[in-house]
C-alpha cells in the first residue's frame, strides 16, 4: 500500500523529505512583484517537500519552484492586478499526475506514522457473558 519512504536530509536537526521534484511542463514559474512586473523562472524545476522536526517550521509540506539561473523581471501582461502570487509550472492534469499525488499521500503517511484503521470481526457465535452478580443471584 505505501511506497517506498525517502530518506530525508537532516539540516539544522530538521528533516527534508523530496517528495517529487519535476520539470516544469506546462509553463515557467513566474512570481508577481508589483502591478506592472514579475519575476520570471526560466528554467524551474517544480518540487514538493516535506519538513519535519524543525524548531522553526513544525511540520509542514511545501511546493517549491527552484531555478539554477537567477529569475528575470518581466513585464506583466494580464489585467487582474488585485492579485499577488506565485505561479508553478505545475504538472500536466493527467491520470499519471494523480497517480503521482497518490504516492506522495502514502509517503507522507509512510513518514508520519499514519495507518488505516484494522477493523476485524469474528463470525463465531457469542458466547453468553454471565456477571458475578448473576451468578450469586442463581
């Protein structure tokens, strides 16, 4: 059921856990700077991470877009400008793509300790439970 858990990087007594780490796909990752620019990512990589045990963080699962070249400011070209936010080339919204966030979700519960409730049952009639109070009562 759960797949294989990555072995995390210790860092400052904090555990990083490289969840996936893609290409982007679709588009470059850009992160909006003011009205009129953004910064531009050429080359990103899309990841998602897990940071666990950090005194700073918690715990916490992060979506990350990293570059090895520095980011480009652009001009911005869309009309909606009552929002800021960064935008990752994020992965094609195939079947493999969810069967991907799939294996993430087991990891995490891989790495967290989390396990599905085991119900059993039995199909053995019950026996009769006599109490002592009954039994005296007799």
């Amino acid at each position: 059921m759960y797949a294989v858990t990555p072995q995390p990087k210790i860092r400052n007594g904090a555990k990083y856990y490289d969840l996936l780490v893609t290409p982007t796909t679709s588009h470059l990752t850009t992160a909006t700077v003011n009205d009129k620019e953004k910064l531009v990512f050429p080359d990103s990589m899309f990841s998602i991470g897990l940071v666990t045990h950090s005194w700073k963080y918690g715990s916490e699962l992060q979506f990350v877009a990293f570059s090895r070249k520095p980011p480009m400011l652009e001009k911005r070209v869309d009309k909606e400008h009552s929002y800021y936010r960064l935008e990752c080339g994020y992965l094609p919204g195939t079947h493999e793509t969810a069967n991907k966030l799939r294996e993430i979700a087991n990891q995490l519960d891989a790495i967290i300790g989390y396990s599905e409730p085991v119900v059993s049952y039995s199909t053995k009639p019950k026996k009769e439970i006599k109490f002592v109070a009954d039994i005296l009562a007799e």
